[in-house]
C-alpha cells in the first residue's frame, strides 16, 4: 500500500524535510493557484500578484488581499496540517518549509515552519521596511499607509518580481541539502526558486516523496509519488507511524 511505503520511507530515510504548498490548504477551503478554479485562473498574477502592479495599481493589490484574507479569516487547520504537527512532535519530521502565507501549519502546532514567500500576518512598507499587523493595514484599506513615511505598505508576502526572504531561502536550501527524504505535499512546483529544492536534496543523495493530485516535472526522479489528497494521505502515515512511535 503506498501509505505504508512512506511510512517506510520516512522510517528508512532520515531526516525528512517536509515541503508544501497551496494543495495542503485546499482542504481548508483555500483555493490553491494552478488547479482549475484556481486564483491564477480568475486573476492575471500581473495585475495583482506582482511588485510593479502594486506601484501601478495599489488599491487593486490590496482588493485582492482583502479578498484572500477573507477566505483566510474562515479557514481551520485541516487533517494535513495537522498530520505534520503530530509528525514532527513525535520526531518524524526536521523541519517544514512551505510556500503558503496562511499560517496553518503553525496553528495546527508545528513548530519549525520556514515561510520562503512571506505571510499574510503583517503588511510591510516598500520604502522603510516597517512592519504593521496586517488587522491595521486592512483597517486603512483602500490604501495602507505606512505609519512612519507614508508610502503605501505592501502585503507581508513575495510577490512576482521581489526576491525571497534570504534567511528563509537560504535555511530552506540547508534543509534540503541535508535531507534523507524531502516529502513533498501539495505543490506544482513550478516556481523558483522552490521549485529547486527536490534538486538540492537529490544532489546530495537525499530521496524523494511527492503528495499531489497531478504530476510535477520532478515525478521522474521521486522515489514514491502518490496523486492522493493531502489531508486524508498524511492521516494514514501518521497513524500507521504514530502507532510506531518515535523510536520507529
Ligand atoms: N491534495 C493533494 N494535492 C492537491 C490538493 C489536495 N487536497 N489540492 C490541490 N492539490 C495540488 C494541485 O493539483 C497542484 O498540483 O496542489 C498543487 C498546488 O499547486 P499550485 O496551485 O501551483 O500552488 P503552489 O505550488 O503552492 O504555488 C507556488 O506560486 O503563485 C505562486 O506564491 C504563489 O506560493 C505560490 C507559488
């Protein structure tokens, strides 16, 4: 049964590094990118998820915010998130790097979440680099003015066109590097420079696992890839390693 061979996988080939993306929020009622009825398919990211849209068109930037934030005020951890909390409390899992800006990994209880494009938490100046909750920036909505110059504040995430946060992408490469197995859930991985992280791990020996309802152009070198859901998938490992225990 291919829950029991990540189960061994994860067993067999320590540490695992687990990354996600929007797929592990579906569940939660989060639309993710490039499934059809995803974000990308009823918005252009150009006009709306990219830095020169926010110079050109702020007020739309932040409409579309304020829309995801919306579907995000709703949304519950789901059994995927907190599958991965339960696995890394019990020593299965080094640490999670996700691409998801909505925080249910850490509501859910895990604990060493690296955010590689951000979070909707905080809204951050472009010019001075403050930081406000986001709760202030919505509260000013059509336009969030940074408290200390006035600029117009961004959203607290990467957009098209910005650099990653280094620190996040630099520990999420480390990890990679230094996985047994990166298990990854949820992603296309079709975008950079994420989507060169099951590069890192494989260059280093490390195996890898793939989580996702469609195919990724990493299929062929994973040694296990299951087009199952999220949710109901890490369920299963947990239980079956859970039953285990830590010591395996
Ligand atoms: N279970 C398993 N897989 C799922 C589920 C689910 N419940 N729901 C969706 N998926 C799969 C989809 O089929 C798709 O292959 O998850 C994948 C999500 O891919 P994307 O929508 O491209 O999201 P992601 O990979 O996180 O995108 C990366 O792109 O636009 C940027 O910044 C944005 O962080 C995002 C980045």
């Amino acid at each position: 049964m291919s829950v029991d061979r990540l189960a061994e996988l994860l067993r067999g080939r320590q540490p695992c590094v687990v990354l996600t993306g929007a797929g592990i929020s579906t569940e939660s009622g989060i639309p993710d990118f490039r499934s059809a009825g995803g974000i990308w398919e009823r918005y252009d990211p150009y006009e709306v998820g990219h830095i020169d849209s926010l110079r050109r068109d702020p007020a739309r930037v932040w409409e579309f915010y304020a829309l995801r934030l919306d579907a995000l005020a709703q949304a519950e951890p789901n059994d995927g998130h907190h599958a991965l909390a339960r696995l890394e409390e019990l020593g299965w899992i080094r640490a999670l790097v996700t691409q998801n800006v909505d925080g249910l990994h850490q509501r859910a209880g895990s604990r060493d979440v690296v955010e590689v494009h951000g979070s909707l938490r905080e809204a951050q100046c472009p010019a001075c680099g403050v930081r406000v909750p986001m709760a202030d920036a919505i509260a000013s909505l059509p336009l969030p003015a940074c408290p200390d110059c006035g600029e117009v504040l961004k959203p607290g995430v990467v957009m098209f066109g910005e650099l990653l946060p280094v620190e996040a992408i630099e520990r999420a490469q480390q990890l990679a590097a230094e996985a047994g197995l990166l298990l990854v859930v949820g992603s296309s991985l079709e975008v950079h420079p994420v989507a060169g992280l099951p590069g890192e791990t494989l260059a280093a020996g490390g195996a890898l696992a793939l989580v996702n309802h469609g195919a990724t152009s990493w299929d062929s070198r994973a040694e296990l890839v299951l087009d199952a859901g999220a949710g109901e998938t890490l369920r299963a490992v947990a239980a079956a390693l859970d039953i285990l225990g830590s010591d395996g």
